[in-house]
C-alpha cells in the first residue's frame, strides 16, 4: 500500500471525525459565553479562540473552527505517517500503513456515529442554550439591572448593552451583602437564570420582600422588578409564537415547567410537561426534563419510568441515567440503582455528584465496600478541584468502619479532625475514633 492510498482513506475519515462540530451548536453556545463573562462557565484557550470566531462571524464561524480544530489534527497525523514510512523498507512500512489505514477507517465510523447522536440531540436554536431571552428583556429595562454571572454572559454574548460590573457571589449569597450594594445603587430589576445554584440566596430574599415582584418567569431563569404588579408565566401559546418546529416547542415548554417548579408553581409546571410530552414523548431531553419534574414532585416511580424510556433512546445521557439511579433509590430497587449507578460513573467519571449518588445507593444497599470506592474517587475529585475534604472524610470514616477495615477508618477520621469542623461534628469524629479503637484494639 502507498502513501496516496492512506491519505485518500484520511481525508474523509477526518472529515467525518469532525463533522460534530456542525451539530454540537448547544455545548458552542455554551462554551461562547463563559469567554465572554470571566467567572461564569469554563474558560480555555479554544474557548476564548471560540469567542474570537464568534465576534467575527457568529456561530457559523465558530462551528467552522471548530471544524478545523478537530480536522486539521487528524489530517497532519496521517500525513507525518505517510511521509514518515515514505523512505521505510518496503514490508514495514506497508504494515505501518496498514494500521494507519485501518485507525482511519475507525475514526470515520466513530465520526460518523457521533454525528449521528448530535444530530438527534443537539440544541440548535440559542434561545433554548441560554438565557438569551431573559437577558434581552432585562437589559431593555431602564435603570440599573442586575444580572447574574450567566444571564450577563449571554447578554454579552449576543451584543446587549450591558451597564453594571459582574455581580459579586457575595451580593447573589449573602442577604446583607445584596442590601449593601442595593443601598449603594438601587437595582429597578434582577435577572437570575436557572438553575438557582448559586443565586438561591437572592431568589429567596427577593421573593420575601414586599418591595419586589417576580415579574416574568421564562424557560431559562426569572425576572424581579420592583415596580410590577403581576407575574408573566410561560405557556404553551408563547412557545408556538416563539418556535415552528414541535421539538422546539416542547423543549422550551419542559424547560419552562422546571423554572416554573422550582419558582414553586407547581400547577402550570405539570400543565406545560404535560403539553411538552404530547408534542414529542419520544425526545431523550424532554422525557429527561420531564422524569426531573416527577423527581421534584416526590412521584418517584413516574419518575423510574420516564427515566427509562430517555435512556432508551440515549443510552449515553448522563443526567437521564442519573435521575434512573435515583428513581430506582427511591422505590426500593437497589440493586437495580447500583447496577445503573455503576454505568453512571463510567459515563461520568468526573463528575462528584455521580459518585455521590453512588455511595448514597450503595449505603442504602447495605454495600459498603462500594460505598467506600464511590467515596475515594469523590475525595480525587474534590482534591483535584481543590475543595473541602472533611465532609468525604467523615464519610469514607464510616463506610470503611462499616466494611470492617478499622485502619482506614481511623486515617480518614484523623484527617477529617485536621480540618474546619462544626463543634457536633468534631466530637461525632472523635467518638467515633474511640469506638473504633476500642473494638480493635491498641491505639494505632
């Protein structure tokens, strides 16, 4: 075989290794707007050259560099092989070769199923990627508006006029530190997208307050005004104004019935699953969003159900496979949760909360070995990112006192002691440390 053959078979295999980035529009809309809002979302040198693309010609530039930042790799490599073994003996350079021609063909056929699964499941529509209808309205608003790190990155990621400084986590987490910057600078308005992890503080002060209406919930997130008298909720008829296809149209309905959820309005959320489930109950994301609706509402076994089905159609979903874990927690198959939780870590081996939910299962499950490995690399992760320890060490104490290894209990107690601990729970780690003691012997 010649080197002309093995770049020929190379080209449409790195064509096909990176077509992806035509359909990946959603993790580029993300990817987008954590560069252009520092503190919020991942920041990378690809990201930032994303950005770049983006500025020059939307997302059209952006998934064309993307392209090429997978392609031109790819195609570099089998070029440097088919010169590389231009000048080798014959045989060995045929079998080289050979190998390199048959990686091609393996990568154009992994390409290809990529491509498949983000045609399926991409998010193509930006409105739908972010909160970039919220943050076009908030920023229409006369007066000083404030927006939280996401809202503010989407807002600059399409062009709005954006007055005031990145809000600090303090001002989103500290009800005393919101009233300070609110004395220093009144606010006519606060947009906050969903999911409220870091602003839930916020939410929960604005929502209290007599001086503040939630004035507009949409799919992404929740506008307050203080000068409003009512709350505009989403509803069907708006996503047919919004969108012209049923997928679109049920996504931003399920995605609506969450914030609506987690807002505590309860009645229209299951109305709009409701409606989003009939014009698609078949889509993964949908049934997804709809098994974490079920989830928040405690029907656990609607949940199971749902669950299932998503993961049916995309067996790789890791939030889908997660909520199957719980659901099956919850309505007593374990062994069902451990067997769903074991794939659920191998879908995400990063992620802390699948391992979290892991142990959590497996502690349920009378399983402490299990629950213990869960713990271990929820405490590699924790160390990598630099988090806090104690609380994993406390537990990994216990599931390891509970699997009857007393050493490593008694280590994990002793580093949890050397940590930043609530008085109960350092005298709960030192009692434990004296039982386990006591019922193994001398002091180690």
């Amino acid at each position: 075989m010649n080197s002309r053959i093995l770049l020929l078979t190379a080209l449409p295999a790195s064509t096909c290794a990176a077509l992806p980035a035509f359909f990946s529009r959603e993790g580029i809309y993300t990817r987008v707007a954590g560069a252009f809002e520092a503190g919020w979302g991942t920041t990378s040198p690809v990201n930032h050259a994303l950005a770049a693309a983006w500025r020059l010609g939307g997302i059209h530039a952006s998934e064309a560099l993307l392209f090429l930042m997978t392609f031109l790799p790819w195609m570099l490599l089998f070029a440097v092989i088919g010169l590389a073994t231009h000048r080798m003996h014959r045989g060995n350079a045929s079998r080289i070769r050979l190998a390199a021609l048959i990686g091609a063909l393996a990568l154009g056929a992994l390409g290809l199923r990529e491509t498949a699964h983000a045609i399926r499941t991409d998010v193509r529509t930006p409105e739908l990627a972010g909160p970039v209808l919220l943050a076009a309205e908030a920023t229409s608003l006369d007066g000083h508006v404030l927006l939280d790190r996401r809202t503010r990155a989407f807002a600059l990621m399409f062009g709005h006029q954006v007055s005031n400084e990145p809000v600090s986590p303090e001002t989103l987490q500290s009800p005393l530190a919101w009233r300070t910057a609110h004395r220093e600078s009144p606010f006519s308005a606060v947009a906050l997208a969903y999911p409220f992890d870091s602003s839930r503080q916020l939410f929960e002060t604005l929502s209290a307050s007599p001086d503040w209406t939630l004035a507009k919930i949409d799919n992404q997130g929740v506008l307050f005004r203080n000068a409003a008298s009512s709350t505009e909720i989403p509803s069907a008829q708006t996503a047919r104004t919004l969108f012209d296809s049923p997928r679109e149209q049920a996504f931003w309905l399920a995605q609506s019935a969450l914030v609506l959820q987690s807002t505590g309005h309860n009645t229209p959320a299951t109305a709009l699953m409701e409606e989003a489930l009939k014009l698609a109950p078949a889509d993964s994301a949908v049934l997804t969003k709809a098994a974490s609706l079920s989830s928040a509402h405690g029907k656990w076994r609607r949940a199971k159900s749902e669950a299932e089905q998503a993961t049916a159609r995309d067996s790789r979903s890791i939030s889908a496979r997660y909520l199957l874990a719980l659901a099956c927690m919850k309505t007593g198959s374990l062994d069902r949760a451990l067997d769903e939780s074991a794939t659920l870590v191998r879908l995400a081996p990063s992620d802390a909360a699948s391992h979290l939910l892991r142990a959590r299962i497996a502690e349920a499950a009378n399983d402490p070995t299990t629950e213990a490995d869960a713990l271990e690399r929820l405490l590699d992760i924790a160390r990598t990112q630099n988090q806090p320890t104690e609380g994993i060490r406390i537990l990994l104490g216990q599931a390891w006192a509970r699997a009857g290894f007393p050493e490593q209990a008694l280590q994990n107690n002793r580093a949890a002691l050397a940590g930043e601990l609530t008085p109960r729970q350092r005298k709960l780690i030192e009692d434990s440390i004296e039982l386990i003691e006591r019922r193994a012997g001398p002091a180690r």
